[in-house]
C-alpha cells in the first residue's frame, strides 16, 4: 500500500471504470477545427509523431511573434 493515498480503497478499485466524457458544441469546433483536424489526420502520414506536430505548431506561433517584433518592435509602434 502507498504511503501517500490520494483515493480510498473503493475509489481505486473503481478507478479502471472512469471514462472521460467531454464534449465542445461551439461552432468553431463544429465548422473549423473538427473539419481541419479530419482535414489534417487524411493528408499527414501516420508515421509522424503526435509530438512532432506540435514541435511544428510551437515552431510556427514563435516564428510568428518573431515576425510581428521585426515589424512593430517591442514597443509595438507598427510600420505596416
């Protein structure tokens, strides 16, 4: 037995029927990132990791900030 319990003994025993059930009903899920996801998940091989896709998406959000402090500087006094 774990000297640092968190659940009781019915609560671990229990723990194996827990089944998360979530849900987004808002209309950018419906209508953009459930349609893109599919979009994505057909279109990119399965042998790219999941890990991967978000070092490319944290990639492409610094490369962005990147650009908007080339433009604007770090004041924000934008050119454009």
């Amino acid at each position: 037995k774990m000297v640092f319990s968190y659940l009781d003994d019915t609560a671990r025993k229990n723990l194996h029927h827990y089944e998360y059930k979530g849900s987004d009903n808002s209309y950018t899920y419906k209508y953009l990132l459930s349609p893109l996801a599919t979009f994505l998940v057909n279109f990119l091989p399965t042998s790219i990791a999941p890990n991967f896709l978000s070092l490319i998406g944290h990639i492409c959000c610094l490369g962005i900030y990147a650009i908007t402090l080339y433009e604007c500087g770090v004041t924000m006094t934008c050119r454009i």
